[in-house]
C-alpha cells in the first residue's frame, strides 16, 4: 500500500517540501496505524525545514495530527482500529495520509471535537494549558503580557487566562491583529515591540508583570526582560524571529532577580499521565467554551508549503491546518 506525504530531503525554505509517494507503514507491536484527516501547522514545523532544529534526513514533518485508527500492534490496548483520535508532540511525521505512532501518545477524540479542531488544538492548545497552569501558574488578578498574542498558541492563552481573571496585555504586529486578540480575552494591546516596557509600565502604572510569555525569541527577548516586576518570570517558549543569542545571567540579577525558563512541550508531556491531564483540561476548556479554536486558515497538505509562506510572512492568525 502506498500513502502520500510532504517529505524533505535537504533543509531550507519552503521549496524544500516535496509532495510524494511513500511506502505506508505497518505498525510495530506498541504502534497504531492512523489514516489523517486533518494536521495541524505549528511554528516548529518550520524550524525543522530550516535546520534550526536539527532530524535526520529524508524526514516527513509534522507534530500534530487528528483521524482515524486503522490498524494497530498486537501489544495495542488503548486504542482499536475505526476510534477517532489525535495527538501531539514527536516524533515527526505528520505531514502524511497515513503514519503510524507510539499507540500510548494517541489520545480518544471526544465525539464533540471534529478532526480540523482536534489538529489544531493539540499542540497549541496543551502548550496553553501547561504554560498558564504549569510553567507559571497564573493568578486572577495579575496582568501578564503575551507576544504573537494573535497568533495559534497566543489565542488560546489569550482566552483561557482571560478566563481565569488576568489581564492580558496582547502583543501584536498590526492593528488588524490587535482587534482579533482584543475580541479573544486580550484585555490591552500593543502593536510593534518599540517603546514596549514603558507603554506596560503606563498600562500597570509601574508595577510591570509577574511573567511574559516570549514565542518570538531573538527580536523580543531583552525587551520582554525590562517588562518585568522584581522576581518575575521569562518564559521563553520559542523562537519566531530567530533564536536567542548566549545569554550573560548576571542580567537576571541586575534586572530585578528575575526567573528564566525555555520550556518544552516534550517534557511537559513525557509520560501518558502528564499528557492526558493536559488533554483533559484542554478538552474541559473547549467544551465549556472558555477556549473557541480558530481556525483562520486550512490548506490541502499538499499545498503545506504555502501554508508555511503565510505563518513565516506573518499573515495567519489563529491555527492553521492541512487538509490530506
Ligand atoms: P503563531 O501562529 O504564533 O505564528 C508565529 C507568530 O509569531 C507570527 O504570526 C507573528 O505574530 C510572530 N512573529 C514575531 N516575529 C516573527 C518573525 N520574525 N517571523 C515570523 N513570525 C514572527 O505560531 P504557533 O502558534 O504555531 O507558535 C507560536 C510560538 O510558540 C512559536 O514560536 C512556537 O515555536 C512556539 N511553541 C512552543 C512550544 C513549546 O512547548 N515550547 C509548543 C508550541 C509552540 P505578529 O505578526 O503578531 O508578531
């Protein structure tokens, strides 16, 4: 049997994504086989097509993925052939009619969630849920600030914190995208990162906030640190702009003994247990409408490279997925 999928063969812009025929796996004894009906585009599918994150090669991308079970490995309890399912989180593969995965990374679809949400939730959505509950547990009361706050992740933690009573400040690159933040929990907005620290020192009148959330990385990263209350918290999660340069911590010292951390979907969802806790409360927040997926774009898998033309250009919002 053959599937089709988006593999490269060298690293580098988007022309490096070939739409090919691949050999359909058969499950190992732990594994299912999944046909996909939807996958979901994150930023890290990018670093691993530029070479930023490093995977060996001829690889088929992808971290994310919602179908249907079709066939799985005589060790397989959890899951059987005909559940709906969907995962997050490596190894990469992804972008691909078929794949097979470890059976214990699959997790049940409630019957409420369709496959194009279920793709787009996963990864952004639990990266949410740990960062807000996890990472740095956000209180009611504080005011915390979020960059690409339009952005797939950002939505999300802009509605769920929101929820739980914080003050987003949202921080975007076009006023266009400060309205969709706003109208997603954002309680204050800022576009461009010029003159940042000081037009959150005016919005918290000079206290600054207990954590940021930094997805940009190299571009925001010094700036992000200036936001911050004494004993506040960096959470830097990614890397859009670029990565952040080696670091001197004596500024974390001089800046107000600040905390950092570069957090990681991997190890927040290492084991089965962590991860369901973290589908869980994902599946909770959606289904009682605290967190509405947007699904602001969707493009056939085998366009993937347009897709990731309009992440990289910065002209998506919300989640982004690929139709096989
Ligand atoms: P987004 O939808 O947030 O897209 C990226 C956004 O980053 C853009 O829309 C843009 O928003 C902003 N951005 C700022 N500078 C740049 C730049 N130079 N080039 C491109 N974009 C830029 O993507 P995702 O929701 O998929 O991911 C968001 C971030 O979270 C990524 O950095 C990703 O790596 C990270 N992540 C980390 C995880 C973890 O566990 N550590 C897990 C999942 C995601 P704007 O135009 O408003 O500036």
């Amino acid at each position: 049997m053959m599937s089709k999928a988006i593999r490269i063969h060298a690293v580098g812009g988007p022309e490096v994504m070939k739409w090919e025929q691949v050999p359909t796996p058969q499950p190992g004894p732990a594994e299912a086989l999944i046909h996909h009906e939807a996958v979901g585009l994150n930023y890290i599918d990018v670093y691993f097509r530029t070479g930023l994150y490093k995977t060996q090669l001829p690889a088929i991308l992808g971290m994310e993925g919602a179908g249907v079970v079709v066939a799985v490995g005589d060790e397989v309890q959890n899951v059987s052939p005909g559940d709906r399912v969907a995962y997050a989180g490596g190894p990469l593969g992804a972008y691909a009619t078929e794949r097979v995965i470890n059976a214990e990374r699959l997790i049940k679809l409630p019957d409420s969630i369709d496959f194009t949400d279920a793709a787009a939730m996963m990864l952004q959505g639990m990266t949410a849920q740990y960062l807000l509950h996890r990472t740095f547990k956000v209180q009611a009361g504080q005011t915390i600030l979020v960059h690409a706050a339009a952005g797939g992740v950002g939505l999300i933690l802009c509605q769920w914190a929101s929820y739980l009573g914080v003050n987003v400040i949202g921080v975007v690159s076009t006023p266009e995208k400060a309205a969709i933040a706003a109208a997603n929990g954002a309680k204050h907005t800022i576009v461009g990162y010029t003159g940042l620290a000081a037009e959150v020192k005016r919005i918290t009148g000079g206290a600054m906030v207990p954590v940021v959330y930094d997805s940009v990385g190299r571009d925001t990263f010094n700036t992000s640190l200036d936001c911050l209350a004494p004993l506040g918290m960096m959470v830097s999660y990614g890397n859009a702009s670029g990565p952040v340069p080696p670091f001197d911590i004596s500024v974390l010292s001089n800046k107000g003994s600040l905390f950092l951390t570069r957090p990681g979907f991997a190890t927040y969802t290492s084991n089965r247990a962590d991860m369901l806790a973290c589908s869980t409360s994902l599946f909770a927040a959606v289904a009682k409408g605290i967190v509405k997926i947007q699904v602001n774009q969707t493009f056939p898998l085998e366009h993937a490279a347009a897709a990731h033309e309009a992440l990289e250009a910065r002209k998506t919002t919300g989640s982004t997925v690929l139709l096989p």
